[in-house]
C-alpha cells in the first residue's frame, strides 16, 4: 500500500484531478444527450417509412470504427466496444417505442 500524506499539495492536486474528471463527465452527458437527439430523429424516420428498428450492418461497422478510434486514443478498445453496444442497444429500444 502507498504510504498516507496529508500534504495539502496533494488534497490540492487531487481535488484539480477530481474537478476535471468532473468536467470531463458532464461533457460525456451533453454529447450523449445530443447523440440520441439525433438517434431519436433516426427512430422517427425509420418508423415513418417502416423500416426495421436496428441495422446489424451498420452496427458492425461502427463498433469495428469505434474499436479502431479507441485503439488511436489508448483506450481499451474492448472497453470502448462495450460502451458502443450499451448505447446501441438502448437506441433499437427507442426505435422500437417509436414504432408502436
């Protein structure tokens, strides 16, 4: 285990780390927040014209895109894969309401 400080320094720089990690979060919220913006227009569209709520293809593609971007970025692109099938599966949901 790290040794304990109660250098201030540190309880400072900690809480600069925390404040960022906090920015860094409420910008992922706003961004997911306009990406369904868009992906509920796409439900709409899709249930105007009948069309099926998910496309398997383009689902491939993205997550083989996003995999690649996270590998660019030095994020684990398992992880990123994950996130991307996350918020996949809760827009076919969405395009599925939007269908009844």
């Amino acid at each position: 285990m790290g040794r304990v400080s109660d250098d201030s320094s540190v309880t400072e720089e900690l809480g600069r780390i925390r404040a960022s990690i906090d920015n860094i979060d409420a910008a992922l919220v706003h961004l997911l927040a306009e990406r369904f913006k868009h992906t509920q227009r796409v439900g709409r569209l899709k249930a105007d014209h009948d069309l099926p709520p998910s496309d398997p293809d383009r689902e491939a593609r993205q997550i083989t895109r996003l995999r690649s971007l996270a590998v660019d970025a030095d994020l684990d692109p398992t992880f990123a894969e994950k996130f991307l099938t996350f918020v996949i599966d809760e827009v076919i949901r969405h395009h599925e309401e939007a269908r009844r």
